[in-house]
C-alpha cells in the first residue's frame, strides 16, 4: 500500500432487487481527509450503496477496496474492524442503555466478534465517552453518561450517535441524513466536528437533502441517478441548479410557487386565540383563512412543534379556544380532531404516520374505516381498493401496486401516502408538520405543487418548518415563535432568506 492508496474504492458495483437495478456500474475512490456529499432522489441508490460499504448487503458484482485489501462483500463485523461507522437516519443506539454505554457500542462489538461483553471497563469507558461526547458539543459528565437513551430528545440522540463514531477513532464515518432533528446551532457544531475530523484524516460520506449545510461543510460532492453515478468532484464547482438537474433529470424551479394568494382570503375557517399548553406554549392567538397557506417556524424549544400537536389533538392545549368555521371546537385527542376534519401529518412519519409492514392501501384508508364499513361491520374492500387507487394516481406515488408496502416506497412516496390518508376525510384545515423532511429535490416539487392545488381547492393548511426556502415558496403568511410565543408575522412574498434567517436567530422575543 502506497500513500496514494485511497482509504476505499467502490469498483464497478451492482445492485438488483427482483430484477430492478439500484446501483449499476456505481466506481468512486474515498480519500483520507476528504468530506463526500452523497446527493440523488430517494430510490437513486444512495441506501443501497450504505448498506453495501457497511456490510449491510453484499453487492450482486463489483468488489469493494479498503486500504489496497480487496473484498467481494464485507459483514458489518467487519465493516466495522476496517473503521467504517455508519450514523444511520434511525440512529441504530439501544434506548434502555446509557449514553456512555452506547457511544462504546462500536468498539466493544470490533473486541469481542460481534457480541457486548457481560461487563464494561467503566473508567475507560468514562473517559473515552467524555471526550467523544464534548467533541459533538454534549456534557461529558458523569450524570450525562448515566442518562438512558430513550430519556433524551431526538436532537440530541442524534449528536450522541455521532459521538459513538468518534469514540471508535473510525477511519471512514458515513452520515445518513445527520443534521434532520438538529438545530441551527447544533448543525454549526457538526460542521466545526467535520472539519475536525477532516484534519485528523477521517474520510466522511454526508447524505442530506440540504444543499445549503454541503456548501457550508465544503469537499466534494457525488450524485446518483437511478443506480448510476452522475457526477463527482468539488461541489463549489456546480451551482444549487446544476445539482438539482444532475438529480432529477429535469430543471426544478426555485421561484416561488405561492403566485398569488389565497382566493378565500376573507373567510376565517380556523381562528386560535390565546392557545397555550403549560411549559410549552402561551397566549398563541391567529387565524387562518381558507384556502391559505400559513407557515410557522421557529427553533426546535420555540413551541411550534408542540403548537402542532396540540392543534391536532396528540397533545391537547390546556388554555385558549380554537374556533372552526365559527363554531367553537374541543381538540382533546386525535379523534377529536378527525371528527372536525382537521388533518395531521406528523414530522416524523415513521414512527408517529405510517404503518410500514402494511400495505398502501391499508395506510391511505386508515382514517376512513368506519364510513367503509358495510352494514355487518366489515371494511369494503372494493371501495378500499378504489380509494388507495384514486390517491395513488392523484398524487402521484410511484408503485405498481396499493398491496405493496409502504415500507418498499422512496421516503418522498411515503410522505405522499401520509398526506393522501387525510385528503380522504376531504379536510377543512391540513396541518402539514416538515412535510418534505428527508425528502429530495423531485418529490419536494411534486409534495409542494399538491399542496397549492389544495389551496386551490379551499383547504387551509398550516405549514410548519424550519427549511426557510420551503416557507418563502410557498406560504402567504409566516409566523415566527420563540420561547413559547408568537413574535413576529411576515408576508412571505415581501421577505427574503437572509432577513428571515436573521430574525429566527435573533434573541428577542
């Protein structure tokens, strides 16, 4: 092995799954010290290529390098003895262990043949967590350590699965969609972590849907479309454009979708006054006209994700009323909410929206079983099949089949199926809670241009996000929360990125 030697190649690799090509031809060499942007649709390949280098899935052809050894597949084992870590989107950490004892995962599976040992060598094991987890901006405490998994935040597992691939003093760290539940100050301390990383010689492949966080990290960027690699080199080298086109094969618009406003401007269909729920939110008062869109942002502790909940009764409000169509409403549960046509598409549609190992057809019907219900109380399978049907080709999801599923579609797909379940209680109000999160570039078109035909149709829909550009596109309104509060309201087309980034980052309430 020369110093040339790239840290591992990927030669000539393919992938089939029932005769359909998810990888085809796929070849790309990993430098030490270089940081890789992995970018494509859902359903490019980019999975398929993780679980290949991580010893997930063997390749049908090809063979993979590492450090000049050559492999036909590898095992996870020894994915992991080689020094790839792989931080996937789901986290893989075990919620009823401790924070130290997860970030010593990796290491103790590589000593001991896949197995945890019975006991842990736990002032080692303190010293090693307290420095991995310091370098990703966490306590290093003894009481931090302590803590459970499945005690912590989202935001904040994720930085502890971060903090496990430096404990292992991994070689090649692969990132799935790392920065999805991190806050803007929690992202700007994973990209000093990276450029940390990069100088220690660590190779890094960072898959994200943002392209605004791998122009702020730097390196290089590879595309894939439809199993096959499209482009690689310094991603200053292309324009946000270019890499949208190499994508999807097609030129996406950034312009604003929202081209006028909503046509029942004057029409109050839901008006919140004085809404709070104790320690999460207060005193949150507007309206929403129909046919309007009306985003709300804010940081991760501003409220406005508990603000969905509560108006979508998963987690009710203990103050304040909600008035619908004029007529004043109790949303004490989700049932409530169904009742007065209030949909809800939650942000984390894995865990909270879909039922994965169901098919198509079953998630789509979900909230309409008891209208399809015959006189003897069994579900009409034809009118089932007729729904799921109708919704598919209606929003355009990509599947041969409505028993597929839903675990078999691309995440853009997925979302689709979510939205499609509350489009058929024929909704007054939509709230869409991140609708386009982990979602790429061509379905976030197709999930916007839905959601302004809904407008269209008269649906008020509340958008709740934090992707600024998302927010500007497509809102009429804008209504920014800190600390529990509504602090400021903007006309969308009135406003740019840069200022409304100014003003979420501001203090002031």
């Amino acid at each position: 092995m020369t110093k040339e030697t790239p840290l591992l190649e990927v030669v000539n690799i393919h992938k089939r799954f029932t005769g359909v090509y998810a990888l085809r031809g796929v070849s790309l060499a990993f430098e030490r010290g270089q940081i890789y942007h992995l970018l494509g649709e859902n359903g490019c390949g980019k999975s398929t290529l993780i679980k290949i280098i991580s010893g997930a899935q063997p390749p049908d052809e090809g063979e993979l390098v590492i450090e000049g050894a050559r492999h036909a597949k590898l095992t996870p084992l020894e994915s992991l003895s080689a020094g790839i870590e792989t931080v996937y989107q789901d986290l893989s950490l075990l919620p009823n262990m401790s924070v130290a004892e997860n970030v010593a995962l990796t290491s103790e599976l590589a000593e001991h043949a896949g197995k945890l040992a019975r006991t842990f060598n736990r002032r080692a094991l303190a010293e090693t967590a307290a420095r991995a987890l310091e370098a990703v901006g966490l306590p290093g405490d003894a009481n931090f350590q302590k803590t459970l998994i499945e005690q912590l935040p989202l935001a904040t597992r994720q930085l502890v699965a971060i903090a496990r691939a430096i404990a292992s003093e991994a070689k090649f760290v692969i990132m799935d969609e790392p920065t999805t539940s991190l806050t803007q100050k929690e992202v700007d301390n994973l990209i000093a972590v990276l450029a940390k990383l990069r100088a220690e010689g660590v190779a890094v492949l960072f898959v994200s849907h943002k392209l605004d966080e791998c122009y702020a990290i730097g390196g290089e960027v590879i595309v894939l479309r439809d199993g096959q690699k499209m482009a690689q080199g310094p991603i200053e080298n292309y324009t946000k454009a270019q890499i949208s086109e190499l994508m999807t094969g097609k030129h996406l618009s950034t312009e604003r979708y929202r081209a006028e406003g909503a046509e029942g401007a004057s029409q109050v269909v839901l008006d919140v006054n004085a809404l709070g729920r104790k320690g999460q939110f207060a005193d949150v008062s507007f309206k929403l006209h129909k046919g309007e869109i009306l985003g709300v942002t804010g940081l991760l502790d501003s409220g406005r994700n508990e603000l969905a909940r509560a108006l979508a009764g998963v987690a009710p409000a203990d103050l304040g009323t909600v008035t619908l169509d004029g007529m004043r409403v109790r949303l004490h549960s989700p049932a409530d909410a169904k009742a007065q046509r209030i949909g809800y598409v939650p942000e984390d549609r894995l865990n909270e929206g879909l039922f994965l190992d169901k098919p198509i057809r079953d998630n789509v019907v979900t909230a309409m079983i008891s209208s399809l219900r015959d006189r003897f109380g069994q579900i009409d399978r034809k009118r089932a099949q007729e729904l799921a049907e109708r919704t598919v080709k209606d929003l355009q999801i990509a599947t041969p089949d409505v028993d597929k599923p839903v675990q078999s579609l691309s995440g853009g797909n997925q979302q689709r199926v979510l939205i499609g379940r509350w489009l058929a209680i024929d909704p007054r109000v939509l709230i869409l809670h991140g609708p386009t999160v982990g979602v790429d570039v061509g379905s976030k078109d197709i999930i916007y241009r839905i959601m302004q035909r809904l407008s269209k149709e008269g649906i008020g829909i509340i958008l709740i996000s934090d992707d600024l550009p998302e927010l500007l596109q497509n809102c009429d309104r804008i209504l920014m929360m800190k600390k529990g509060r509504i602090a400021n309201e903007y006309r969308a087309d009135r406003l740019n990125e840069a200022d409304l980034y100014h003003a979420l980052l501001s203090e002031a309430a």
